[in-house]
C-alpha cells in the first residue's frame, strides 16, 4: 500500500465540527495503535496534533481529538476557526516496520 | 528550546549525489530515533528514513532502498542522510523529525526542511 486514504477536501463554517477519515488496512491502522495526525500550513513545518490515535502533545488545543475504528481513524475538529486551514494528515506504523503517511485532505473554513 | 536545522540541499543532476544533514539542538539527540520525510513538488507527505538511537537499526521505504543510508553522529548532534543514484522523482523538500519520547513513530518536531531538486 503506497499510502492511507484520506478525503482531497473538507470545509466548514467557523464554530463547527468536522472529520476527516483515514483507511488503511489490518497492516497499519488496524494493526496498531501508532495513529498520528499531523498538521500542515504552507511553507511551515508539520505539526504532531495527535498521536497514538487519541493522545495530544503538550500544547495542541483540546478542539483537535482522534479516534480509531477497525482499520479506520479520524481527526476531529470542534469549534472550527480560520486559522485551522491547512493540510491535515494521517500517519500509522505499518507490519513492514517503517511509517506510512495519508494521501492529505485541505481544510477550508468557509 | 528543540531546534531541528536541515543543510545540504540543492540542484544535482539525476545519478548524482548529495548529503543532507540536520543539526539538533535544545534535546538529548542520543536519547532519540530520528527520521527523515520528504515531500514532492505539489503532493503529499511521503516517509523516507529512520534510524535507531544507538544509530544500528534503520530503516527505510522501497523507493530509496539501497540509494539513500541514514546515519548520525552523536558526538556532533547531527542527522544525515546520504542520497545516491538520484532520481528526478526524489526532488522534494527534505524534513527531518524526531521521534516522541515513547518512540511512537509519531514526529513531535520537525525542521523547516531543505529543497532538493535532481534535474539536468
């Protein structure tokens, strides 16, 4: 598998929630709880928002929350605000002992 | 305050070779694994390397295997990546993290990144 499949685009209005989906398979997500999601604004570097599935670093707003099902994980985004907008991307270990990394989704804030 | 500062990027013709460091600050670098993620011109993250804290486990995605080696050296702070036979699919902007604490393959920080370009 070249990489984890993400939705191209989600967006949102100011103050609400969204979701965004990440399917692997039994080899990576639904192998392992080493889930992490990253964020990404252009011409910065990426930014760990979750990892092990569920657990925020020190310092990431508790707006941002993960979850896992199966071979699927997801981010979640509350009180959405503008400067949410960016790439967002999913990341699991995999069984061939090396990481993988989702195909991206863009969050717009309308 | 953890630092990350890559170096050694730039244009190389396909085949070539180039070296890309990255400097770490403000953190015991011994006490972790290090990677290194790339990503292309208009597409998304993609995993390149790790390596071990000791430096004698690495690994490495399919694409690069056999071309790219990952090393470090403790005693000057230092990540490398030595990058041979380029392709001009490797052309990317070169970042490399650090592991978290547990060493749970998720990047807690992440450098600015370094551009290679392979072109002639």
């Amino acid at each position: 598998q070249s990489a984890l499949t993400q939705p191209a685009s989600v967006s949102g209005s100011p103050g609400q929630s969204i979701t965004i989906s990440c399917a692997g398979t039994s080899s990576d997500i639904g192998g392992y709880n080493y889930v992490s999601w990253y964020q990404h604004h252009p011409d910065k570097a990426p930014k760990l928002i979750i990892y092990d599935v569920i657990h925020r670093p020190s310092g990431v707003s508790n707006r941002f929350s993960g979850s896992k099902s199966g071979n699927t994980a997801s981010l979640t985004i509350s009180g959405l605000q503008v400067e949410d907008e960016a790439d967002y991307y999913c990341s699991s270990f995999t069984t061939t002992l090396r990481n993988i990394f989702g195909t991206g989704t863009k969050v717009t804030v309308l | 305050e953890v630092q990350l500062v890559e170096s050694g990027g730039g244009l190389v013709q396909p085949g070539g070779s180039l070296r890309l460091s990255c400097a770490a600050s403000g953190f015991t670098f011994s006490g972790y694994s290090m990677h290194w993620v790339r990503q292309a011109p208009g597409k998304g993250l993609e995993y390149v390397s790790a390596i071990s804290t000791s430096g004698g486990i690495t690994f490495y995605e399919d694409s690069v295997k056999g071309r790219f080696t990952i090393s470090r050296d403790i005693s000057k702070n230092t990540l490398y990546l030595q990058m041979d036979s380029l392709r001009t699919e490797d052309t990317a902007i070169y970042y490399c993290a650090r592991d978290t604490p547990g060493l749970d393959w998720a990047f807690d920080y992440w450098g600015q990144g370094t551009l290679v370009t392979v072109s002639s």
